[in-house]
C-alpha cells in the first residue's frame, strides 16, 4: 500500500510528490482553518506565503466579497481583517467572500504540495474526506503523500498524529506492517493517542504556544474528528471546496 | 527537562546545536560499527563524509596500523579493506589500528553534530553509556540533543527507536509530558516496541535493504541493548574510546 508520510516540509525529497496524491497537513490551525471557512461558504481561499504577498493578493480583490487572514508564529497580522483561529471563519464572516490566508508553516507547505498530481487540505476535522481522497487514488493507482507541516522545518506531534490517522482509515493492519518508516511511526503514535486526541493535541509544543496566546479553545475545535464535510483541493493557487 | 530529539539531519536548524552535548544515532550501522570498533581497541576512528575524503585520509596513515572502511548505500566500496558490518571491526581486524570510516549517513550526521560542545556516538549496544554522557550533562546544566542521522534526510524508525531508548533512560515518565514533540514521539515509540527491539528493527526500511544485501545478522547485532561499555566520543575530527 504505497501511502507515505513525510513528517515535516523539511525532509522532502526534490520530486518525492511527482505522480502522488498529497494531503498538505496542519492541524493547529491552517488545516482546520481552511476546512471550515470553505464549509462556511466561502467561495475560495488563496494560500500566499508570506504577509506582503498576501496584501498584493488581497489588493485585487473586491473588499466586499473577499477576507485577509492570518498568522505569524500565532499572533495577528496588523491590518489583516482575521488572524487564523477557525472560529473567526464561520459563515458570518465568509460567507461567498474569497479568503487570502498565510500562516507560518501551512501556506508554505502547500506552496511545496504543488508538486503532486491532485493537492487536498486535512485535518481531524475533515480527516473522512481526506481519507477518502487518498483511497480513491490509490484504486487508480496513484500513491498518496501526507504532506505534515509541522513547525519552522520541525516535526510536529499534532500533525504525525493527524496523518498516522489518515494511514489508519487507508490501511489495514496487516498493511501497516510494510509501510514506509515514517508512515509506521505516524500509525504507532495515532494508535497510542485514539482515545484521547485533544489530550495528546494539549501536550504539543504548539498546543503550548496557543494556549498563552490565549486560544486554547481553538485547540478543542482542531482535535473534533470528521465534524466537517468538506476536502478543500487546490487548483492554480486557490483551494475550493470539492464538488462546490 | 531539556532533552531534545532531531529525527533527520535535514530538519536540524543552524545554531540548535550550540552549547548543546549531542549524542549522534546510526543504529544501522555507523553506531554499532563505531562502538564495536573502539570496544574491539581500535586506536581512533576517523569519520569521513564521502569516499574520495576517507581515500585521502587513509593514505596518510600507515597500511599496517589503518584500515580504510566504509559503504554508500550499504554496499562495499572497492578499494576499501572493509565495509560498514560491525561482524568485520573484530578485534583480530582492528586491534591498535585507526580505522577511517565512510558512511551513507552516520558519517555525514557526525559532521554536523560538530556544532554541539561534546560529541558521542550511541546506538542500541553501547546506550547506557550514551544516556550517562546525556545525564551527566544535564547535571552541570548542558542541554542535550539526540541527532538521528535517518537515510538520506528522512526519518528512520530504527534511529527513532534508539533515541527513544536513551529518553526513556535520562527522563522520567512525568518528565516525558514535558518534553520537545520529537522526543515525546520517539520516547512513545520506544515505549511501545521495547519488548521487542529486533522484531522492531526488522520492521524497517532499512533492515529490509539490508536482508536484501546479505546482512541480516547484523540486525541481530545492532539491536543488542548494553552489550557495549564504550562511550565513542569526537574531537577535532577523530573518534575515540572515552576514557581509554
């Protein structure tokens, strides 16, 4: 069952993504982020790297029908309309807007995802769509990546824990066994932590950092598990919802 | 408890090493063979991080107390009077000798963990040695860092495995909740492969190179745990026995 998991942009081989499926993953917070501004009705968002390009992005667009949000190391950006806790994407909010969103490491490692066949967006909250994205490719025979973002080049828990999920819905046990190093280790660690992801998503270094920046509750909405029915899939820059 | 875990050499930040005691893990099979080496009373090893280097450096030392050694890809390199098994680095072939050792890895991982203030090798055999040169350091406030050298700038599980050993060995259980994300995951592997190190090994991408090349019973070797009281430490450029 040829399902890998890279565990951080960082050891991403040059053309590892060529011919493959990929799930870009970045639960805390640009994956559930994305997840639920475009199950809230937002048209579209555009993922941009960095802050100035997010602004040029954003300055083409229609203030009325469009949103600028994001993050750097969890903090609010000056003159953005949103940060990047999910909760500020609901439909209120982004409702038939088109979202520009840069974040510390999910943009980015979407900007590195380009380089699959097919790119989609999951999270535990949208972990059934993702899932099933990947198994459809591998009936045709395309392979799947799990693209984690982790945290400026590092590995990050919330996200191994995320794709050892997505591995669990995609293979049996049996399979498990000939997985790829880094798949087994994403298994392993998602089958020690099942029955109580918020509480391993507590213990992560990044859950640390929110929680001072006093977005604690994010976290609880980041571990929900298939809440959301939604695969955001990117095309050409943009990430739309599936079948929208 | 400040313990930290690098899973690959290529999500290593510049400057993470500083004022930092590392201990480099290439359980298969840099470390083993290293350990076994110097436990067999070779004079020094002197790690070279490609073949021309280690060519140039074995020229200058005397054929009758040098052995030139090493592997890319786990394969000999003609040439060399030995490859990287640790079953050839027996005291009958090393025995006050200085062996100049190139791998595909372990050798390249050592290079980097130059950054750090003392420099060990560890792997399986020779870990409690590893884990009281980490304790030690922790006593007179030296952070620690366990740099896995992984394959090729991914993430090994055997690797993983061994820096989850030596966690375990340095930190308590409450301790462990406190700890970096990538420490938290190889101490939870770790955890829950411990029963069976070798069963755990065989498992791996690279044990499976490995049987593939004839070099089965070197995974038996390397994942004997303590067999080797011998602490390889690195300065200015040689390893050698510390203490010896």
């Amino acid at each position: 069952m040829d399902i890998d998991v890279v565990l951080s942009p960082a050891v991403l081989a040059p053309e590892a993504l060529k011919g493959r499926r990929v799930v870009m993953v970045d639960v805390l917070r640009a994956s559930t982020t994305i997840a639920t501004a475009l199950a809230s009705g937002a048209r579209a968002v555009i993922p941009a790297t960095d802050t100035g390009e997010a602004g040029r992005l954003a300055a083409n667009l229609d203030p009325d029908f469009s949103l600028l949000g994001g993050e750097r190391d969890g903090k609010p950006v000056a003159g953005f309309g949103a940060g990047n806790s999910p909760a500020e994407y609901g439909p209120e909010a982004v409702q038939g807007k088109t979202v520009v969103l840069t974040t510390t490491n999910g943009t980015r490692a979407l900007a590195k995802a380009k380089a699959g066949i097919e790119v989609a967006v999951g999270g535990f909250v949208n972990a059934a769509r993702a899932a099933r994205f990947l198994a459809e490719g591998l009936e045709r025979g395309e392979p799947g990546t799990i693209l984690c973002a982790g945290w400026h080049g590092r590995v990050s828990l919330e996200d191994t824990l995320c794709a050892g999920l997505l591995v669990s819905r995609v293979v049996t046990a049996a399979q498990a066994s000939g997985l790829t190093d880094s798949s087994k280790m994403a298994y392993a660690l998602y089958q020690g932590s099942r029955d109580d992801i918020e509480r391993a998503l507590r213990s992560t270094e990044h859950a640390r950092r929110l929680i001072a920046l006093d977005f604690g509750d994010d976290i609880t909405r980041c571990a929900q598990i298939d809440t959301l029915d939604v695969l955001p899939v990117q095309h050409d820059g943009r990430i739309t919802a599936s079948g929208a």
